[in-house]
C-alpha cells in the first residue's frame, strides 16, 4: 500500500511536466495524455533501473520521449487517414483568404523552424508548444536554465531571420 502512495506522489508531482513534454512533441492533447500514462506505467516496470544521475523528471521525459518515438513508428504502418475523415465534410472558413495567408505563414515558420539544429529546434518546441519553463527545459535536456534561454533567444533570432528571408522569395 506504501509504494502506491510513493507513486500517487510521484504521479502527482511529475504528470504535468511529462504532459507538457509529451504536447509539445505531438501536438495533441488525447495523445499526450494517453502516453503520459504510458510513461508512468513504464517507470514503474523499470523503476530498478534508476541510477539517480538525473533528476527524475529528465528520466521520466527519456521513457517518454521512447514512448513517443514507439508511438511514431506504429502509426507509420497505419494508414494516415481513416475513411471517415475522408467522409466528413470541410468545416466552413468565415475568411478564406485570411485562411490561406494564416496557413502560408505557419508553414514559413515551420519551414524556418525545421533548419534550425537538433537541441534549438527542441528547445523552441517545448517553450513554444509545451509551454514549459527555461528551467523545466533544462532539466530535460540535461542544461542549465541560463543556457536553454539562451539558446531560445539564438532561436527566435534565426527565426526573424529565416522568416524575413522567407518573405523576399
């Protein structure tokens, strides 16, 4: 009964950032919430294998990040789009041309945003998407907080930049 209460805790004090981690990587809250789970479910299976040389938040955002790449490669071999999705209709747009110029700048800014390297690009998507704390993100990338601000300012500046460039073509 003890060690259900040790996970209640843990579960209790580690499930926000883990979610948070996992909505910034997927961008879909069912989905972030259902691996969320899964990652606990795996900590508790391999609890024996931690050493301690992290945190424990950093560890739990590693099983997910697995539990995500796992999720990846299953859905690889699904099909992209289920048949009703193909049957429902297209929600109306009020403004379509607004439409067109808001998807036109999200894609400049994905496109700009895939450039940048490996640690800026996640350090982007978890302050922008997941919405989580120059601390948290340093935790989870096994930096300092002064460090991810930094490399998030670096990245909002190859951002305006690419952005602008994108905007002379």
């Amino acid at each position: 009964m003890n060690g259900w209460r040790v996970w209640s805790k843990l579960y209790e004090n580690y499930a926000q950032t883990v979610y948070r981690y996992l909505y910034s990587l997927t961008q879909n809250a069912d989905l972030s919430e259902e691996l969320t789970q899964e990652t606990f479910y795996q900590a508790m299976k391999t609890i024996h294998q931690f050493r301690g040389e992290c945190k424990l938040s950093v560890w739990l955002c590693q099983i997910a990040k697995r539990a995500w790449y796992k999720e990846l490669n299953k859905t690889k071999r699904k099909p992209s789009v289920s048949l009703d999705e193909l049957e429902s209709p297209l929600p109306a747009s009020r403004d379509p041309e607004k439409d067109v110029l808001r998807n036109e700048d999200k894609l400049a800014m994905f496109r700009t945003l895939h450039q940048l390297d490996a640690k800026t690009k996640e350090v982007m998507y978890l302050r922008l998407s997941g919405e989580l704390s120059f601390a948290e993100i340093g935790d989870i990338v096994g930096q300092s907080e002064n460090w991810a601000r930094v490399t998030f300012y670096r990245g909002k500046q190859k951002m305006a930049k690419g952005r602008s460039e994108w905007n002379r073509d």
